[in-house]
C-alpha cells in the first residue's frame, strides 16, 4: 500500500510524468496502426455487404468508434478535470486540457459520419432527434470548456473553472448513451449490448471493435503528445524544463 | 471479398459520396491533429531556447 501511494505521488508531478509520457507514446501510436489497419482490412474486404444498406452501411466502421471515443473522452476529462479540483493537482488539470481538444474532434466526427449516413439512408442530413441533439450538445460541451479556458488567463483559475463546466456537463453523456431507449428516435438502437448478443454478422463486429480500439489508442496517443506539449509550456520557468531543452 | 475491380469498390455500390466523404474527413483530421500537435511542441521547444540563449549571452547560465 506505502508503495502505491509513492507511486501515484511520484508520477503525479509533471516533472516525471514528462518523460513516462514520452516513453509510452510509441507504444500508442504503434497499437493505433495496428489497429486502425486490421480493422479497416475487415471493414472494407472482409465483412459483408449489407442486406438492407448495401455498401453505405461501412460508415458504421468510423462512426461508432468516433461515438463511443466521444462520450468515454468525456468522462476522462471530467475525471481529471474533477480530480484537479478536489486534489489541487496541476498534472490532473493538464491531463484535463489534453483530452478535451481530441474530444471534440471525436464528437464532430460522429455527427460529419452520421450525417453522411443519415443522408442516403434516413434522406436527411440532420433531424432533431434526442440521440443527435445531445451528441450535439457533447460537442459545445466540449467547445464550451476548451473557449471556457482559453478566455481565462491565469492557468490555475482557468483549470477551476473548467472544471466546473465538465464535471456539470456530465449528466449529458448518460442522455446521449439512453436517448435511444428513453425516447423514439430516429437513430437505430445499440449495435452492441452487454446483455443481449449483438445484432450484426461477426465480421462487421469485429471491424468495429477494432476501429474503436484504433481511436481509442489514437485518442490517448494524441492526449500524450499534448500533454508534454502544455507541461512545456506551463513549466518553462521550472529548472527541470530549462535543463531538459539544453 | 466481394470487391471484384478497383473501380467497383470505389464506387462503393452507388454509396461513394457519403462512404468516402466520411472516411476521407476522419482520415485527414487524424492526419493533421498530430501534425498540429508535432508544431506545437517545436514551437515551445524554440521559444525555450531562444530564452536559453538570451539567458547565456547575459552571462547568468542556469
């Protein structure tokens, strides 16, 4: 337990969480590919073509993944977000800052993808639907903490603040995840569900499992890579940043 | 596979617009979220050693 707790201390500070952070980034980048390949080989020569949709339906490869990425993205940085504020750490609030650009570009992606397959399908690019609308509201969620600290200037006033916005804006995540259930809509149902056996051949499942890993590796590659980025910046005045750029 | 010509699987069964368009965005934002990220760090990295120089050309090292 002492050990543990060394631990967590230990990396807790940006100063050795830098390099860690740079260490683990190939690994990221290099399960990403890995991945992203494997799961576009199946998506696009392995997996049949649909019944009902056709071709049109492989869309499915990326907006799922991009869906899912957006909303568990969110709840990491609230995560942290929430942790910076209750422990007054400042790694916590960086990781925060780091998440939430990719986030966003998660949540953009899954509306361009499902207006792209709601168009030929649905023959609409958008209707106000309770599963659009709150993945809609994810996205200025996302864009309202980023301007949120953008618009702050003092670093550690700015963290609180977002903070605050995320850890609030949480409650919408459950929404967009039930707002299949909870409401009649137009978005098809879950593809994938713990307690019923999923409702696509096996090859289209794993294609999408493996794309969703791919954004999954990809999204904490790019968290990484932004991270030591924004502890650069935060900690030039430190002795260690000045030492580390010789 | 059920592709049986190059022409054939970019056409995508008529879907090509909507099957590329939504590969294509998502490949490029993944593209250039990296490399945004790439000039980021060289920027904070110069602008550390432009600071470095200027300390050094002062004569107080650190």
């Amino acid at each position: 337990m002492q050990n543990t707790i060394i631990h967590w201390f230990k990396y807790g500070s940006p100063q050795s969480f830098y390099p860690l952070a740079g260490k683990m980034l190939p690994w990221f980048v290099a399960l990403a590919l890995i991945f992203g390949l494997a799961g576009l080989w199946l998506g696009f020569f392995v997996a049949p073509t649909d019944a009902v949709q056709g071709e049109g339906y492989r869309i499915i490869f990326i907006h799922v993944a991009a869906s899912w990425m957006s909303m568990f993205l969110y709840l990491v940085m609230a995560f942290w977000a929430g942790l910076g504020l209750a422990l007054n750490t400042r790694l916590s609030s960086m990781m925060a800052s780091a998440v939430a650009p990719t986030g966003a570009l998660m949540a953009f992606l899954s509306l361009w993808t499902g207006a792209l397959w709601g168009k030929p399908m649905w023959g609409t690019w958008w209707v106000w639907d309770a599963r659009l609308t709150s993945e809609l509201i994810l996205l200025f969620l996302y864009l309202g903490f980023l301007a949120l600290q953008a618009a702050i200037d003092e670093p550690r006033r700015a963290d609180k603040a977002g903070a605050i916005l995320a850890l609030v804006g949480v409650v919408n995540v459950p929404i967009i995840y039930f707002s299949v259930k909870w409401w009649n809509t137009l978005h098809q149902g879950a593809s994938v569900s713990i307690n019923k056996s999923p409702s696509m051949a096996a090859t289209m499942l794993w294609g999408m499992l493996l794309m969703a890993l791919c954004f999954w590796m990809y999204s904490f590659a790019v968290a990484l890579l932004r991270v030591r980025a924004i502890i650069l910046e935060r900690e030039r005045t430190s002795e260690w940043v000045k030492h580390a750029v010789a | 596979m059920q592709w049986h010509s190059v022409g054939e699987f970019f056409a995508m069964g008529g879907y090509a617009l909507y099957v590329w368009g939504s590969f294509g965005v998502t490949a490029l934002a993944l593209v250039i979220e990296p490399l945004l990220l790439r000039k980021r760090r060289m920027d904070v990295l110069e602008s550390l050693r432009r600071e470095r120089r200027a300390d050094e050309r002062q004569g107080n090292p650190s």
